[in-house]
C-alpha cells in the first residue's frame, strides 16, 4: 500500500534528470541526495571542485523528503556534555545548526515555508524537569536567549494538554523537508554539480589513490575522493558496514485536514514546532495548508494500512482531543544509534561518511554536509573528530526484533514515570 505524504503532495513535481548511462571523472564523488549530501555537493561546487553527485531515486527520496520539517539545533547531548566529549567547538558547531540552515535558505532563496519560529521541548512527566531546566541554562550561559515555559504556558502555547513544563529556542524553526532538498539540488546543478537519478551505485572500490563507483547501468564514476550521504538507507551492497551503523527506526506521520481558525487560534498560534521528552514521544507542528501534523515513532515493520497508525492518531487525540480528520499518512526511516550519537567517520584515505543523526537530521545533516566540504575541499577541521572505523551493531538483522522489544520497554518505563 502507498503512503504518499503531505510533502510530497505539496511540492511542486521535480524536473527530469538523467541517470547516469557512461563513465565520469571528477574531484569529489557524493553518494546520496538528501539534505547531507546535497549540502556537501552544493558547497564543493561553490568552492571550485569539480562534483558528481548519484542519487539512487530523486533528491529528497529517503528520509530528507519525509520528516516532520523540524529544524532544530543542537545533537541530542546538552552543550557541557559536548564541549566534554570534542571541546567548545563541537557545541558551537551544533548551536548553530539551525541558523546555518536558516542562512542557507535565505543566501539561496529557496522556496521551502522557511520559518525560524522556535522550538519547544516539552516535558509531560515531572522527572523530565530538572533535565530540561538544566539544558536550557546551559544554552543560556552561551548567550542564547531562550526560555522557561510552566505548565499554564504551555497549554497556552502549545493548545495541547498534559505539558507541565518545557523550554523554548528560539534558533529553531519549521521547512517543507521536500521543498528544501528539491531547492538544495537546484542550487548544487547552479553551481556546477553534475547531479544525477536513478542511479544506484552498486559497489564502491579502490582505483589507485581514489575511487571507483560502480552502477548498475555499467557506468563508473573515477574520483579523488567520496562523501557516503546514504545514511539510514545504505544498501549493504554498498556498504556492509555502514548499512550495519544504525538501527532504521521508523517514524510514523499524519495530517489533519485543515483546521479552522478557532482551532488556528488554540493550537501553536505562535507557529512553534514541539517534540516532548518522553523515551517514545510524539512531535507536532502546523504543516502546509494550515494541517496538524503529529508524528512518532512507529512500529519497525513498515506500515501496511491506515490501521497501523492508530496509535499515532491516538496520541494525537490524547493532546488535542478528538474530533479531528485524518488525511494523509506517511512514514520513513530515521538512523539510531544506542548512544544518540552520530557517527562521523574516515574508514579509509579520501573516504568520510556519516550517519545517525537520532532524530536531528534537518539541521544538523545541512549544517554537516557544509563542514564536509570544507574539511574536504579546504582541509577545515570537522566538528567532531572522525573515527578511523564505521561501529557496527551486532546482530543487527534482528534489529526488528529486539528494537520492537526496546520500544515496549521504553513505552512501560514513559507509561511508570511520574
């Protein structure tokens, strides 16, 4: 069964571009055309290098066309946490996600409903305060002028029930994800990039000092150097060992038919995006067309019909109430990792990759793909230090089995905190 989503409805229909039918020389080879690798590609070009880029179906396909459009800065540790781990440089790095993003958009033009209306994290469980508050004073002691929202607030904020605290960042905001890869890939051929789709490579192997890419078709792609932006959708053909990196989680999504105005005026009148803090919680904001869009994590079986959605729109009814029409839902995967950490990585000379941004993709894999490029093109530091070796997962082939059973427990220890 076909889940088209909101986005995809909502966008306008992507040019035609050709797959890749000959062999290619070039600088930089980029593997993937999401928002990483489309922002690499793009600031590469913008830098001189000579780019090809190979997207296995059309920019925006995976998980950069399907998300909730939430861009919000930061990784999942606090800011002390960070500057512990990889220094001062590594939390001013993800502070910045967000406006990196925002700057892009505006620098570009791109039509993508980019607005930097702020994000609040909300807490429904008492135990989720302190964390909360204390995440907020951190960022505040870095100048960022967020704020504290009680219980009242954010009923008042939010239009949804059951919230007895959360912050605000204002650095956050809201895109149309497909509209934004679809802009991304626009500017990246304006610069130079040699972009093509439907072209799935088949294997990546060493020539000499660089690489070969192999596809399908026949055709090869000879470069100095390779950025893997497949993430979560790595083909262990490809990559056995990134494939193997990350649990794919799935993220559920629905829509509302459009809400009225009253319903406009009770829920996010300010336009915020909300994700709360439970272990299996659910994210929400204004979509297009003046739609409620609630999302969460899903089952990791892929949907296959309306029914395997209810316990999202049963979620969305316990915060808003009932009452409301669901139009569209949709799915698609999002990388974890068990320390909701990424994973930057330089396995082998003129190789880096990254996957699992843990729910952080928007911003902070535009933001990535940019500091790619100048570690590649410029030698630039990246903002973490890279490992030398992809981690793997162990038996991650029954990732559905035990990621199902991880989900149950997380659910019973959401359903004991108080």
């Amino acid at each position: 069964m076909a889940f088209p989503s909101l986005w995809a409805e909502t966008a306008p229909a992507p040019p035609v571009r050709a797959s890749l039918e000959e062999s290619l020389r070039c600088d930089v080879l980029v593997i993937g055309g999401g928002f990483q690798g489309l922002s690499a590609a793009l600031h590469l070009a913008e830098a001189g290098t000579d780019v090809v880029l190979l997207e296995a179906k059309e920019p925006g396909f995976g998980a950069s066309g399907r998300n909730g459009g939430q861009v919000i800065p930061g990784l999942k540790d606090d800011p002390d946490t960070l500057d512990r781990l990889w220094g001062p440089e590594a939390s001013a790095f993800a502070g910045d996600t967000a406006d990196t993003l925002f700057a892009l958009v505006a620098r570009l033009g791109i039509d993508c409903d980019a607005v930097q209306g702020g994000w609040i994290q909300a807490g429904n469980r008492q135990v989720h305060l302190p964390a909360l508050q204390a995440r907020l004073r951190q960022w505040q002691v870095r100048g960022v002028a967020c704020d504290w929202l009680d219980a009242a607030e954010m009923a008042q904020v939010t239009g949804a029930r059951g919230f007895l605290g959360g912050w605000r960042d204002p650095r956050a905001g809201r895109v149309h994800p497909l509209k934004l890869a679809q802009g991304l890939a626009k500017a990246a051929e304006a610069a130079g990039v040699r972009l093509f789709t439907r072209s799935p490579v088949e294997r990546l192997d060493r020539s000499g000092a660089g690489w070969r890419a192999r596809l399908s078709s026949g055709a090869e792609v000879t470069a100095e150097r390779v950025i893997v932006a497949s993430n979560v959708y790595t083909p262990p053909r490809l990559d056995p060992q990134l494939a193997r990196a990350t649990v794919p989680a799935n993220s559920f999504q629905v829509a509302t038919a459009p809400l009225s105005d009253a319903q406009l005026a009770r829920i996010l009148p300010g336009g915020e995006v909300v994700s709360e803090t439970r272990r299996v919680g659910t994210y929400f904001r204004i979509g297009p067309q003046n739609r409620l869009m609630v999302g969460g994590r899903g089952s990791f079986a892929d949907p296959q019909g309306p029914a395997d959605f209810a316990r999202i729109e049963a979620e969305l009814a316990a915060l808003f109430g009932t009452g409301f029409e669901i139009t569209h839902r949709w799915f698609g995967r999002v990388g974890m990792t068990p320390d909701h950490r990424m994973r930057l990585c330089v396995p082998a000379p003129g190789l880096l990759t990254a996957t699992g941004f843990n729910g952080r993709g928007v911003a902070l894999s535009v933001a990535l793909g940019k500091a790619m490029a100048a570690h590649v093109a410029k030698g630039a530091p990246l903002p973490i230090p890279p490992s030398s070796e992809i981690p793997t997962l162990p038996f991650h082939g029954l990732h559905r089995i035990y990621g199902g059973i991880a989900i149950h427990y997380y659910r019973l220890r959401d359903a004991l905190d108080r």
